[in-house]
C-alpha cells in the first residue's frame, strides 16, 4: 500500500465500494424476492381459508362485495371469464393451490404478470382479479441504489479530475529534473496543488537566477585568472635562477590546470549536459591520458588489453589523466600503473590506504586533499563524469597498493 500511487489508491477505493454495493443490492433483490413469494403465499393462504369459510354459509352478493374490498379483489366481468379461461389454461401458471374437497378448492394462477384466483365450492365457481395496491418498496431501493452508484461515479470523476494537474505537474517536474532550466510549472487554481506548483515554479525561477549567476561568477573569474597568469609566465621565462624559475612555472601550470578542471566541472555537472559517445579503442584514449600529463618523463607502466569501449573519448581520456595524476602526485614512488581486470580499467599507485571511505575523497575540496598539493577537485571530476558515461569510480587497497576502478555499470 506503502508504494501505490494516489490515483491507483483511489481508483481501488472507489471500484470496492462500487462492488460493495452492488454485491449488497443482489443480496437485498435475492432477500426481497423470498420475503415477496413468503408474503404472497401467507396472503394467498388467508384468502383461501376467509373464502371457504364464508361461502360454507352461503353468503348474499353484499357480503361478498364486502368480502372482496376487504380482500383486495375484484371479480371477473361474465363476458371475459370464458375468454380468460383459455388464456389461463395455455399460458397460466399456478402459484398456489389451498383447500380440500370437503371445504372446496381455491387455486391462483398468474397470466401475463397478473394473479387471479379461481374459487370452487359447490355451487360457487367464483373467479377473480388480485388487485392487492402494489409495493414500489424494491423499485424505490433499487433507484436508490442506482442513484448512489452513479453519485459515487460523479465524485469519482470529480477526485481524477481534481488530481490530473498534479499528473501535470510531475511530468513538468521531471522536464525540469531531466535538465529543461526553460519549463515553467504552470497553475490555474489556487488549491493545494496550485500552491505546491507556484512554489515549485518560484524554485525554479529562484535555481535558474543562481545558476545564471554561478555560470557569470565562473567565467569572469576564469578570464581574469587567465591574464595574470600569462603575465606571470612571461615575466617567469625572464628570471636566471632556474631553480626559482621553475618553482613559478609548475605553480602557474598548476593554476593553469585548475583553471581547465573548474571549466571542466562547470560543463560536466550541468543538468542539460549530454556525454558524446563513440567507437574508439581503449589504447588511443591511454596514449592521450598520457599526453595530457605535463611533465616528461613520467613513470607510467601499462599492460592494457586492446579493446573496443562505447564512450564519450575526450571524457575517459580526462578521467584517466586524472588518476594518473594524483597517483604520481600521492604514490610513494612517483609512478603509476595502467592495466585492465576482469573488465574493469583499474590505475595502481604504491601507497597507504586511504583513511576515508572513498565517498569521502570524491566531495568536492575534501579536507584530506586540501592538506596536500591538491585542491580536491580531480576525484570529484572524475566521479561527475562516470556518472555521466556509464561508469562508477570504485576502491580498494591490496599489499600496499592503491587501486582504483572503473567498474561499467550493467
């Protein structure tokens, strides 16, 4: 019940109640109809033991005017009796049969929805109409009934319709959430629903002004990192001591480098972003991860299997760079292994095992790697673009050896 929809939950709500009713309707018609044959016999019953009693003593026609009022019948003209007769004996059926041949006989036959009663006792052959006043008793229950059943329907009709803007608002809702910033949740009344959609709207509107923001923060502040940092390099190249020379060059490459992964960042995590997948071989995107790598010689150790990967190419090469990366920055010995597993594209680097569950480390500015040379941000890339390509980041630590891998989701 926990995980039904509302409009699954009122579309079973609303279907037993709708059978819960007409299930007790048949069983009112079932019960009506042997309380009607129980009544009709006990009236049948009494018509037949008032009328041989009184006619045993030969009542006058005046009695027997009285007779039939009190009853509730009335006798059948001469002229139609012999025509009533046939009609009788070709399509009557008898519904109760009374009496005795020493008291007489009284029988009711019904023809056409109609009851008469045929009374024999000696010289009395009397056949009459039951006129008995007619009970709309059911006829009224089962108007209401129909009533209840269709007023059920209405204000079943009423509750879908009543919830159909929220079936609008969720699909609107998801536009959004599947990266349409432009959607605006739209509203017509001021109900619950139309005041949960106007604030979902004033979230939007609210999360596009900061985005908008964010997007001209990082831009402006990328140009103006970009010019003092080509003065600085021109400036550097002009200085005779090499070792300080060298000092400002890695740190404005390193800059430089921060630069790109905060661009980097800002294209990967928008919502409206869209990986471009390709066929391409897994050693050409080893061969440019390593020439990302700004510095020469590196100690890079590969033993790849060739194979064919699905991928967005300038997305794996840069998650590869990364690890590569911060394995020789973190590793013991400076060096990095590249190699594939079981399926996996795992990157080794000699080293402690990490103090934090890997969780941890891919937070944006983590703590741990703010303590170091890093800045925090080349794990938090490289999860964001797993997450975009198919893949998740996963860790493990084994005889001294850092291992990470990207493991392809199935």
């Amino acid at each position: 019940m926990r995980n039904l929809s509302v409009t699954t939950f009122i579309h079973i709500l609303f279907s037993v109640a709708i059978i819960i009713l007409v299930v007790t309707f048949t069983l009112f018609h079932y019960w009506n109809e042997d309380r009607r044959k129980i009544d009709e016999f006990k009236r049948y019953q009494l018509i037949s033991i008032t009328f041989l009693s009184n006619l045993k003593l030969y009542p006058s026609q005046d009695e027997l005017k009285k007779l039939y009022k009190e009853l509730h019948l009335k006798p059948i003209p001469p002229y139609k009796i012999k025509t009533l007769k046939q009609k009788i004996t070709e399509k009557g059926d008898t519904i109760f049969s009374g009496g005795s041949r020493q008291l007489g006989r009284v029988r009711v036959f019904r023809v056409d929805g109609q009851n008469y009663i045929y009374v024999q006792r000696m010289s009395y052959n009397l056949l009459l109409k039951d006129d008995v006043p007619k009970n709309f008793f059911f006829e009224i229950a089962v108007t209401l009934g129909v009533v209840l059943i269709l007023l059920l329907l209405l204000i079943y009709f009423a509750v879908l319709k009543k919830l159909y803007p929220l079936k609008k608002l969720h699909r609107q809702i998801q536009r959004f959430a599947q990266g349409d910033m432009n959607v605006k949740i739209t509203y017509e009344h001021d109900d619950e629903i139309g005041k949960i959609a106007k604030s979902f709207d004033d979230a939007i509107r609210h999360i596009n002004q900061l985005s908008t923001s964010k997007n001209l923060f990082m831009r402006n502040l990328m140009h103006e990192l970009k010019t003092p940092i080509t003065k600085g390099r021109i400036i550097v190249e002009m200085l005779d001591d090499e070792h300080t020379k060298q000092v400002l060059v890695r740190a404005f490459e390193r800059m430089n480098e921060l630069i790109s992964e905060l661009a980097e960042i800002e294209r990967v995590t928008t919502q409206s972003f869209e990986p471009n997948f390709e066929y391409v071989m897994l050693s050409d995107i080893v061969n440019e991860s390593k020439e990302l790598l700004l510095s020469e010689g590196n100690c890079i150790d590969t033993e790849v299997e060739e194979q064919a990967l699905t991928t967005d190419k300038k997305l794996m090469v840069l998650v590869l760079k990364n690890l590569m990366d911060n394995g020789m920055k973190y590793g013991k010995d400076k060096c990095v292994k590249l190699r594939t597993h079981h399926g996996m594209i795992e990157v080794l680097s000699k080293g402690k095992a990490l103090e934090h569950p890997l969780s941890y480390y891919i937070e944006p500015f983590s703590q741990a790697e703010k303590r170091s040379s890093g800045f925090g941000l080349g794990l938090y890339i490289v999860d964001s673009i797993l997450q975009k390509i198919g893949y998740r980041l996963g860790y493990r630590h084994e005889e001294g050896v850092n291992i990470f891998m990207l493991v392809p989701e199935k």
